[in-house]
C-alpha cells in the first residue's frame, strides 16, 4: 500500500527551506530517475526526443538530454515555445555547452519520445498550438515517455482536448492523485516514481495524505489455518438475496462458497435451481452473518419482507445494483453501527446520489471527478464504505480513501459484479470489517481476472470464480 497526494508543492518547498536541496539538486533527482528507467526498461533504443516546454517541466526535459549515454547515441531537443522560467533558462544555457544535444526545431522520429512539456501544474485549458503539438506527437512511433504527467492532464485527473498518450509516466518525488484517475489509465501507461534527492521516508514525513495505492502485496486471502477443531459455522453464513433475475443472486452465492464462508443461502419465494452446494430458503436463517442485496433484484421482495428481513436486521451487509432504486433500502446508510458496503458502477451512483442529495449528476461528471465524488459522499456517510467500480476502483471510508489499480476490459461484462458482492459478503460473514471486505474482495476480483489466460474478450463470471481457486500464493 503506497501513499498517493493530491500534488507535490509542500514537499518540494520543504526539500528547500528544511533541507538546503534546491531546485537544481531536485531536477537532476527527476532526471536521473527517467536516465534508469531508459536504461533498465529500453535497452535497445539508440536515438531520443525530448520536448520541453517553457517551465520547470521543460527543465527537466533539458536536464535529461544532458545525463543521457550508454547506448542513446542520438539525444534531440525541441523547445517549441522558448523557455520562460529561470530553471529552464538556466538548464538550456548548460544544454547548449554540449556537442551531444542537437537542438531541433521541429518534431522528428525517435526510438524514445519524452513529453516535458507540462507537469503536475496544468491548471487551464490547452491552445490550440500546443494541442496541434500533442497529436503529432502521439502519431510519431517511438515509446512515449512522459515527464511527471502526461500534458493535458490537470491536478484533478481531467483531461483538456487532447493529452500526451505514454507508454510510461516516470512521476517525481510522490504518486499524484491525478495520475489514477479513470480517463487517465489509457494516456499514463506504466507509472513510475523516482526520488528527488532524499529518502522517500524523509520526503513524505509527517505530510498528511488519506489517499492510498493498493498492491498485489496487500491482497491477503482467507486462511483456514488457525484451527484444526473447526466446522462449518466458524466460518460465517452469507444470505443472498435472489430477485427478478436469480441469475445475478447465483453467482454472488457460488463465488462466497469459493471464497470461503463456511455455508450460503439464496434467499428466495419461488423455487430456483441452484448448484447443489447452495442452500435454497424463503427467510433469513438464524445463523446468518452477512446479508447481500441488488443483484437482479428488481421489485422482487415487498416492502414488508424487505423492513423485516434486512432493514432491521443489525447484519453486515452489502448493497449492489437494484438497491440504490430501493429507497427503503437506502435508509439502511443512516444505521452508524452497521458494516455496510455500497458497491456501485457509475451509472448506479448517480441513482444513489440523485436518491440521497436530490442532485442530478451526469455518469460523464461522475467519472471525471471520480475522488471528489467518493470524497463528497463520505462527508455525508462517513461510517459506510463505499466501493466506486471503475478502471481504478475507488473505495473510501472514514476519509481513507483506497484506488486499487488493477481494472481490466477483461471485467466489461454482465456478472463481475455480482462476483465482486459475492466475495465481499463472504468475507464479512467470516467477520472482516466492510472497509477490509471491500479491499480484499476488489484485489481479490481484479487478480482472479488478471490470471484468466483465455481470449479477453471471452472471460465468464465463472471463469473468475475459478480463477479465486488458484489466487492462493499469487500476492507475492
């Protein structure tokens, strides 16, 4: 789990007043990180461009074309707009001393293309020159590398008309929220963090952050380790609450037996034909710990079966799909001592905001501003965890905010979700708390999908749900 902030300016500033680094010492840092990428990561490559533009993210562009050897036999330079910024004066006066940096004065092809144009500071839309200049630099063939962000990209994650498309972002000092924002994950390709002089440890230092990148490392999976005395009760009863299309419900049930929870009931009043490892019952049973709703639910259940069966009961709970059309159901999110977890795609949490706030809100402004929503709700829900599904999946509560990184189109298809509440209800029935049920069955989801080796195109709900069998040891 690494830490990810909205921007870098309070540390950079500290690295000056508390430190003596400057901010030469931390351009070269920058620079010196993007040189190993090279080196590790395109060893082939014999001839480099690199565009700067006019500020400090031009510097570093500059900077990088200095350090630059080994193999880069060609290193070009293109300033499409002069330098403004006393760095990047400073930085294209040293260029300039050296044989080895041809200073161009048009885009040309290179193994490596480096976008240095504009960092982490872009606050205003692009002209319509530097715009021109993108898209030829996305049609030129070389690996596209960007300098801390791609251009286009704003401090919020939105993106202007058109934006750098890299391969790899090599990103300075910390993880920028920016950078995992939905619309982003096809313009940053691999990104990578490089330290600017000092000790991350040191750099990050008492800065607050709420804002945390999840790893494969942090998926930790059920263990039936601890005892061998057990039976089937110590490992929890997930109720499942099956509606107009019990399809969904089944799923959901068939992925909690996989991930543990020791029995599964579908809920149901008409006979359904699950496999024969799920319980089939018209009510709650005694013994359930963790109730799951949504799924295919439709207007199933009356409003009286409903108060009963999952309104009132103190259960943890996950709510999908249909529930956030059920305003009796919503009402659960005022139960502050209740494990609860909403687990919407956009579409659905724009019914559940419109639901709790009145607000109408487009799914377009909804994915654009993904962290600000999530945040926006928790201001009003701060005890339930909410899961935002979504290329980086966003799951906050108690102002901790989690991006779990590792969405795939592999996921793009009817019933994900309902192995997503399936994996969730089963760990809150085996007693993990929601916002850890939350974590671990998204990791859990997007690592199964990961593992399918089959055409991406073709992946079932029940190809993950046998991919959760083999998860086991794949973390590390």
């Amino acid at each position: 789990m690494r830490k990810v902030f909205k921007n870098c300016y309070a540390m950079d500033k500290r690295c000056y007043d508390e430190y003596g680094l400057t901010e030469d010492i931390l351009m070269e840092h920058a620079a010196d990180g993007m040189v190993d990428y090279i080196n590790t990561h395109i060893k082939s490559a014999k001839s480099i461009l690199i565009v700067s533009g006019v500020g400090n993210n031009g510097a570093d562009g500059m900077v990088l074309a200095r350090l630059l050897q080994f193999n880069i036999t060609s290193v070009k330079l293109f300033i499409p707009f002069g330098v403004k910024s006393d760095m990047a004066k400073a930085q294209l006066a040293r260029v300039k001393k050296l044989n080895y940096v041809e200073i161009v004065d048009e885009l040309c092809e290179a193994d490596i293309i480096v976008d240095a144009i504009f960092g982490a500071g872009l606050d205003r839309p692009l002209d319509e020159g530097i715009q021109n200049l993108l898209d030829a630099m996305n049609d030129l063939n070389g690996f596209k590398m960007a300098c801390d962000i791609p251009t286009g990209i704003d401090e919020s994650g939105g993106i202007s008309s058109v934006a750098f498309c890299a391969d790899a972002t090599i990103t300075m000092g910390a993880r920028k929220e920016s950078l995992y924002a939905d619309d982003v994950k096809d313009l940053s390709g691999e990104i990578i963090r490089v330290d600017l002089g000092i000790r991350y440890n040191q750099y990050t230092k008492d800065m607050p952050v709420s804002s945390y990148l999840l790893d494969r490392e942090d998926m930790e999976l059920p263990s039936r380790d601890f005892s061998q005395t057990t039976h089937k009760g110590s490992f929890g009863h997930a109720a499942i609450f099956c509606g107009e299309k019990e399809g969904a419900g089944i799923i959901a049930g068939m992925t909690a037996s996989r991930f543990g929870v020791g029995l599964t009931t579908l809920v149901a009043h008409e006979n359904i034909s699950p496999p024969p490892y799920l319980m089939h019952s018209s009510e709650v049973p005694q013994n359930t710990t963790a109730l799951a709703i949504g799924m295919g639910l439709g207007g199933y259940f009356d409003a009286e079966f409903l108060q009963k069966s999952v309104i009132d009961s103190h259960l943890p709970i996950v709510l999908d799909a249909d529930s956030f059309f059920h305003d009796d159901l919503l009402s659960i999110l005022d139960q502050k001592e209740r494990e609860i977890v909403l687990t919407p795609h956009p579409k659905e949490f724009s019914t559940l905001w419109r639901a709790i706030t009145g607000e109408e809100l487009s799914i377009e402004y909804i994915q654009a501003n993904r962290f600000e929503m999530v945040r926006r709700f928790n201001d009003k829900y701060p005890h339930t965890t909410l899961l935002l599904k979504g290329a980086n999946t966003l799951i906050m509560q108690e102002e901790k905010l989690y991006i779990n990184p590792f969405g795939s189109p592999k996921l793009s298809k009817g019933g994900s979700g309902d192995v997503l509440s399936g994996l969730i209800v089963a760990l809150l029935a085996q007693g993990y708390s929601a916002i850890d049920a939350a974590i671990q069955g998204s990791l859990s989801l997007a690592i199964s999908a990961e593992r399918y080796s089959g055409a991406s195109y073709a992946m079932l709900p029940t190809d993950i749900i046998e991919q959760i069998v083999l998860l086991e040891g794949s973390s590390n």
